[in-house]
C-alpha cells in the first residue's frame, strides 16, 4: 500500500526497489523542488481559463461584428424608430375584431363581453411578486435589458448559432406585443433589446408590469391575468391562492407544454417548480410550499369572458384560420409542407400548434378586421345544396351528429378565392370543419402525383402503358378495383378506370420522387416522412390530406399548372396599429408544365364521359373534368371535378369506424360524392353564368386524331417569385459561379468518392445508349415501341449510376426529348393505322352493304308472290264469310310484316267491305 507523499512500505525481509536511473533523477528533483499546495496551482488555472474565455469572447464578438456590423447597425436604427411610435394606448383594450365579406359587409364581430383590463394599482401583489421573482427577478434593477443574461445568451448565440434565453420582462413585452415577431435571429434580438431599453425610458416598472399582466397569452384564449383566472378558476384575480398564481405566472413561458387542461402533468410539473423558486427567493416558506405543492390544480373552467364562437358558420372559421395563420408569417412564423424525418415534423407540429393557438386567441381577442371574398348567398346555397343531397341519411352517432359527414371546397380557378366551405352536415352538437380535417383520398391523389408527371415526362393520353401484377415497396401485390389484369393499354384507359397498377408504375418512374416536392409547393400539409418512404403508393393515396387541399391542387390544372394557395381571406388589417398585417396577392407558383396540365384535364373529361365519373356529369354543361377516388374498405370516398371557372372536392366518410359497418359506405353512400358535386355544379354554372367555352388549349398541344395530343416544346412562363429568384442568382458573382461550377463538376469525387475514370465510364455508358438508339431513326411500326419505350427506361437506370449532377440533368433532358419524341411518332404511326382501318372497313362495310341489298331484294322478289296469292286467298274467305277467314288474315299478316322487315311496301288492308266491291283488287 502507497502511503500518501511518501515511498512505498518494504517488508523486513525484502530488498529496497531498484529504481532506474531516470526515476532516481526525477526523485532528486522532486525533494529539491517540492509541488506547490493545490489552492494556489488552482487559482492559476483559474485565471489562464478565465484569460482565454475573454481572448474567445473578444475574438468571437471582433469576427461577429465584421460580418454581420452592417445588419446589427441597421437594427439598432430599425430599434429607435419603432420605440419613438411606441404610446401608452397600444396596451389599451382592444375594439372587437371583425368579419367582413367581399362587399365589405360585416357577417361576425368577435367581441369580449367583460374587459378585464387591470391598472397596476388593482393587480394582486402577489402575482406581481410572483412573476417578477420567477421571471426577471433582477427587474426593478436593470433598464430593459439585464447584461449578465445577455452574457449567457450570447454564449449560447455564438455555441449553437441561434437565440437562447436572456429576455427579460421589458424584452418579452417588446417581442409580443410591439415587434409581434417569434423569429430566432440576432437581428430581431438587437431590435428588441433597443426598444426594451427606450421602453423604460418611457414607462415606469410599474406601467411595463400592468402591459405585461393585460397582455400577456395564458393560453385557451386568454390574454391577461385577469381573464386567465376567470377562465382556469372562475374567480377574480384578487382572490387566488399561492398555488394558482404559481400555475398562471410559470403557464406564458411555453402555453402549450403547461397547458393545464390538455397536460395537467406538466402543468403541475411548472407550478411546483415555481413555488419552489418562491421558496429558495423567501417568497414562502417551506411549509407555504409543503401545502401548496400538495394541491391538485383545482380547475375551474368558465368561458363566460368571451362572445368569439365561430363555428356555427364553417365559412367565418376558414377565414379566422386564415387570418391566424398570417398573423403568424407576419409574426417571423415560416410554414413547412416537406420534413426530413419523423422528429423534425413532430417539433414543427408542436411549434405549429403553440404559435397558432397564440395568435388566433390574439385576433379573439380583438383589434383587426377580416376582410374576406365570402358570398353569404353562393355559402348558404351550397350548403342548402348539400343538405338536400344528404336528406335521406338521418342516422346520428353517439354525439348525436349525422352520419356519414361531408365535406365540400368550392374554388374560384381565376382567383384561387374559396368560395364556399362545407364541414359538415350541421354544426349542432358539432364544431369540427372536415374540410380543413386530414383524411385518405384514394385514387384523386393519381393525376397530382402519377400522370401529370408522366405527361412533363413525355407521355401522351394516348400512349401505351401496362396492367400488371406489381408489388409495393413492402413486397405487398397491387390490387385494382376488378380481379385480375387487362394488360395492355393507354394512359387515358387507365385513368378513366382507375387503374391502380398502371398509375403505381408511372409514379414509381419518377425516381426522383418529384411528386413529393410538388405536394409540398401546393401546401399539403399532412403529408410525412413515412408517406414518401411508401414511394409511389402515395398515387393511390397512401397520404392524408381535405377537400380544400385538393381543390386548391386541381384547380392548378385551370391555370396552365400555376398552383394559388386556396383562401377566402383577402386583407388583414390591425387597427390599432394601423398598417396592413397581410394581403392576398393570389401568388402564383409554377408546379405542371402548361402541356402537362392541358393533357391532365383532357384525360380526366373522360372520366365523366366514359369512365367511372360518369354520374358527376353536369346536365348543363359539357366541358367537365374530374376523378373519382375511394379507400380501402369503401370508408372514404371522394370525388373532385371542375369546369373552365370552377372546381369543386367533396368527400363522405364515418366519423369513426365503429359507425355503420365498421365504417363501409353502402353502395348508395359511395354514390354522394359525385351528386353533391352535379347538384353543386349545375347551380354554379348558372349563377357565375360560366360560358360553355372548354379548358383552352395551349399553343404547344397538337391533336392528333380523335383521342391523343402531342406536346411541342413549351416555354415555361415565369411567376413574379420566379423571376425575383432568378434576378438574385444573376447578381452572384463569376467567381462564386464558376467555384459553385467546378464544385458541382466535383460532386462524384467529393461526395460520391468516385475515380474520375469511373465516373466517365458511366457517363459514357449513357451517352453511348442514346446515341444507339437514335441511330435506330423514327418509329415505323406500332409493336416496336413498347422495346423502344424499355430502351428508354434502361437509360434512365443508367442514368442513375450518374454521379455528377450536371451530367446527369443533361441525359434526363435528353431522354424526356426522346420520350416525347417517341411518343408524337406513335401518336402519328396511331393516326395513319386508324386511318388504315377505317378506310378498310368502309371498304368492307359497302361490301357487305351490296351483298346485303342483293339478298333483300331476292327475298322481297320471292315474298311478292307469296303475298298476292294470300291476298286472293283472304279476300275470298272474307267475302264468303268462311270459317277459316280469321286464319287466313293471320297469314297474310306475316308475309306482310315480313315484306316490311326487309324493307319492302305492304299496306294496311280494309277487309270488312262488301262483296261485290272487294272484286276491284286495291288495298289501302
């Protein structure tokens, strides 16, 4: 054993350790130059840790400062601007928000019956105490801003790149009440800093605590303390307990993670954790917090405070959805459609849902005007519409609401402006708007995701595709909605039948998986990482998104593929302020060629002329397009159908799978879609008095024959977001170009890790393919090109093993000109056989005419002496009145409808007359 700064114990009868040289050296110098005690070796290191924190700190603020001084100096500026318009009466209680429609009508005014607005003077102290303590509690010292948490959260800026903490009372009034703007950037940060510190040169602490007590999101709708504990308790401010005011002051921190009513866990959880602060300050003692922290939460709820219900009008809850969600873009918000893994959604959802429920209790809570492009007499029409078509389904579930439901978006495609939203058949006993609510579409998804894509790609309604057995991603056999395959066919075949087989194929080709990216762009906002895993079973619908959705994507097809985000809201205005929050510009984004869509919509008109929409077609008018979709089971059916002017979703489903026969839709249910959609587009028609003119064909679409077109190139018009996009990328300079150039040209190397020499293998590999098959020159006859269509196809896995980039995008340019190429030589070949065999039939049609002619005329040659003889024969019974007159009349009957048959003249006979003139032989 090693005694403590002495050598090591030997025994009695043990020889001493020999040490080395080296050790002997090292002893010797260890007892002329003993250590230092520890103390002072660690205030040393102390003070050289502490030296280089302030060598980094000073480092990091010097290079901070060289790239982003220019910005911080703007906001500093922007932070004195603001703080000078900054007045006592934007803290004041608020005029009621309200509705108005597209005459500038009010239809809802959202008004708070009992303002609960507090002066300092009437809040309890304890609250005040309370907060300050839990919050800010060196408040009443610093000027807005407190420096020693601006030091942590600078650390914390410069370690993770993004703002943390340091917001003091004063900080978080600023960013809610005057900046209104939730975004993580330094530059917002210095904003708010600035005008914290102004603020308090304006107001007193006691003034700042009064705004901030009125203020401040308590969640479920209420702002202010004063209104939070009417709501949470039902009783005056004044009145609460120590452990109430500890579970409203920790709720603002994160109004969605301690939300009493929906995690009473976690929001007990914070109470404590605030009555313990109390205690650890001197607040309370220990048995105050023995007591308190003991207590069940001792919820109280009462909404007596507010007359803001909204969901008695489906279409005035879609423009307060609207609205919330501007309010919040316009409070730093940006909205995703597109996630990289299941986690990032999950903690988007739950920013999402927090930041939402903040600002739409903010609009209740009054002080701005909705404007919206609400018609009340189409809303209500439709609605009318809706319930007749409905009518006879009286059966109610255990909530007491109709079953099955319905949902109904009706979308301008000039504007994009909704106008008309059904959520469901009643809003008694029922606040839920379906159309706003994610559910599975079934088979409307394929022209979105398969076959528009397929028509960029080069495909034409008319070109050959394929049913045939298949497997999904899981190894699971496609099932179509008839047994068995059909083989081949085309394109509009497939969809006019719902072919799931052939739309899967067309989907799975995008091995890019485009389509994703597009549902994205058009702000489908259900879709997860688990559906693109599904790849492309997402054309059958394997995702979940509502009727508005829906209309709002189709409706792109009106517009030459230019997608316009569905709204009824047209301005958002906050009076208090005075400026407009937002304004719809009906931006419109480019997502399907103009050929691409052209090709869509003449494809789905079949679907009401001849396929399975057959019973949406609209009686008075002609130029309709649509498809029909249905789920699994037959617990989701949907129908989305549009004219030139409009387009209309609608789905009807169960609440629950537990209604009806584990939620199956009879025969007579699956049918509701497509007549709620006639019955809907035929009034419509008549009121927006659509002229019967069909969807217009762009320049670069040539018919060829009956039934296909045929794409020319087309260029690609560009949106004002386009062209801002493109203007800022010419503004780079060569440099960054060419290096971005030369970087892309070095993408197989540096991320690929492959040999220039295999690289170029592949790439000729691709090249080498397509030069063969040009040198196979033009189609010639109709059987070749499902091979050439596989030689095709095979270049495109070629094209895969592709890693540069800019390679790669140039061999798929090429095989999208071959494949259109391919296919306006098929749709040519098409033309020139159906030709072909209509002059051939007409050939053998007047053949067989003439033959036909020859025979009737040999049998009428034949029957003439028949009849004149039976004539004779019945004349003469009937003038001998004879038994067998009636017999004989029968007779002559047969061989006169036989004459007739083959086309031949036999009148009518009058044989009740006399004898003697029946003798002169004419008939009449």
């Amino acid at each position: 054993m090693k005694k403590k700064g002495g050598t090591p114990r030997v025994a009695a009868d043990q020889e001493p350790p020999v040490l080395s040289r080296t050790a002997r050296r090292n002893a010797e110098k260890a007892a002329r130059h003993p250590r230092p005690p520890k103390k002072h070796r660690g205030w040393k290191i102390f003070f050289g840790v502490l030296l280089t924190l302030v060598v980094i700190l000073v480092t990091a603020v010097g290079v901070a400062w060289a790239k982003y001084g220019g910005q911080a100096k703007q906001a500093i500026t922007d932070g004195y601007t603001i703080a000078a318009t900054v007045k006592r009466a934007d803290f004041a209680p608020k005029q009621p928000t309200v509705v108005k429609d597209r005459n500038g009508q009010v239809i809802r005014t959202l008004s708070p019956n009992q303002p609960l607005y507090l002066r300092y003077n009437q809040i309890n102290p304890g609250i005040v105490k309370g907060l300050v303590a839990v919050e800010d509690r060196r408040f009443f010292e610093h000027h807005g801003v407190d420096p020693y948490a601006v030091i942590r959260s600078t650390f914390s800026m410069l370690r993770r790149r993004q703002v943390q903490g340091g917001s003091t009372l004063t900080q978080q009034l600023v960013k809610n009440d005057i900046l209104k703007d939730q975004s993580q950037t330094p530059m917002r940060k210095i904003r708010e800093m600035v005008i914290a510190q102004e603020l308090e040169q304006k107001f007193s602490k006691h003034d700042i605590l009064e705004f901030y007590l009125n203020d401040t999101y308590f969640g479920h709708g209420q702002y202010g303390i004063g209104s939070a504990a009417k709501f949470y308790f039902n009783t005056d401010q004044n009145k609460l307990t120590a452990s109430q005011i500890a579970l409203l002051v920790g709720i603002p921190n994160n109004p969605t993670l301690y939300d009493p009513l929906n995690n009473p866990t976690g929001a007990r959880n914070r109470r404590n954790t605030v009555l313990y602060v109390w205690e650890q300050q001197g607040l309370i003692d220990s048995q105050v917090f023995d007591r308190e922290s003991a207590k069940p939460l001792g919820l109280n709820v009462t909404n007596a405070n507010q007359n803001t219900n909204i969901t008695d009008n489906y279409a005035v809850s879609y423009a307060l959805t609207n609205a919330t969600e501007a309010l919040m873009s316009a409070n730093g918000f940006t909205f995703q459609y597109a996630f990289k893994d299941t986690k990032t959604q999950q903690n988007y959802n739950a920013q999402y849902n927090q930041l939402y429920q903040q600002d739409y209790a903010q609009l209740l809570n009054g002080g701005y005007v909705i404007n919206t492009s609400i018609d009340m007499g189409i809303q209500q029409q439709i609605e009318k519409i809706t319930n007749a078509t409905y009518a006879p389904y009286t059966a109610k579930d255990g909530q007491g609401r109709l079953q099955p439901q319905v949902a109904s978006t009706v979308v301008d495609n000039q504007t994009g402006d909704v106008l008309a939203i059904i959520g469901g058949r009643s809003t008694q006993n029922d606040q839920v708007n379906r159309a706003l609510s994610a559910r599975p579409f079934g088979s409307t998804a394929k022209p979105i995701v398969a076959y528009a894509e397929a028509f960029s790609r080069g495909y034409t309604p008319m070109s050959t595709v394929v049913d045939r057995p298949v497997t999904n991603v899981n190894g699971q056999p496609l099932q179509n909605y008839y047994a068995g395959y059909h083989g081949s066919m085309t394109i509009r075949h497939a969809l006019e039948d719902s072919v799931n087989t052939v739309a899967f194929q067309l989907a799975a080709q995008d091995t890019q998986k485009s389509y994703y990216e597009k549902l994205g762009q058009m702000q489908f906002s259900a879709i997860t990482p688990a559906d693109l895993a599904n790849g492309a079973a997402m054309a059958l619908g394997s995702f979940r998104t509502n009727t508005t959705e829906m209309a709002g994507a189709y409706s792109s097809f009106a517009r030459s593929g230019q997608f316009i985000a569905p709204s009824n809201l047209t301005t958002l205005y906050d009076s208090y302020n005075r400026r407009t929050v937002f304004q719809n510009g009906h931006e419109k984004k480019n997502v399907f060629s103009a050929n691409a869509s052209y090709m869509m919509l003449n494809t789905m008109q079949g679907v009401l002329k001849n396929g399975l929409g057959k019973a949406a077609a609209l009686n008075n008018y002609p130029y309709t397009a649509g498809k029909t979709g249905t789920t699994d089971n037959y617990r989701d059916i949907s129908f989305v159908g549009m004219t030139p002017r409009f387009t209309i979703a609608n789905w009807t489903g169960y609440d629950s799978n537990n209604s009806g026969n584990n939620g199956q839709l009879t025969d007579a249910m699956q049918m509701l879609p497509m007549a709620l959609f006639k019955a809907e587009g035929q009034y419509l028609v008549t009121t927006l008095k659509e002229a019967k003119t069909d969807f217009p064909m762009p320049s670069t679409i040539k018919k060829v024959g009956n039934n296909n077109l045929a794409a020319l190139p087309e260029k690609q018009t560009q949106t004002v977001s386009d062209r801002i996009t493109s203007e800022l990328t010419s503004l780079a300079s060569s440099r960054k170009q060419a290096n971005a150039k030369q970087l892309a040209n070095l993408d197989y190397r540096l991320i690929y890790h492959l040999s220039k020499k295999e690289e170029d293998r592949r790439e000729k590999a691709v090249s080498e393919a397509i030069a063969q098959f040009n040198s196979q020159g033009d189609l010639t006859e109709l059987k070749k090109y499902d091979t050439r269509l596989k030689q095709i196809q095979d270049m495109r896995y070629k094209n895969q093993k592709v890693r540069r980039q800019s390679a790669k995008r140039s061999f798929d340019d090429q095989l999208n000109h071959l494949v259109q190429d391919l296919n306006f030589q098929q749709a040519l070949l098409q033309e020139e056989e159906s030709n072909a065999k209509l002059a051939k039939y007409n050939q053998q049609r007047a053949a067989i005419e003439s033959q036909r002619e020859q025979e009737r005329q040999a049998k009428l040659a034949a029957l003439q002496p028949q009849y004149e003889s039976q004539l004779a024969a019945t004349r003469q019974a009937y003038a001998n009145n004879a038994s067998d007159k009636e017999t004989q009349r029968q007779k002559l009957i047969a061989i006169m409808n036989e004459i007739r048959s083959y086309g031949g003249s036999a009148p009518d006979l009058n044989l009740n007359v006399p004898a003697a003139a029946s003798n002169s032989g004419s008939a009449r």
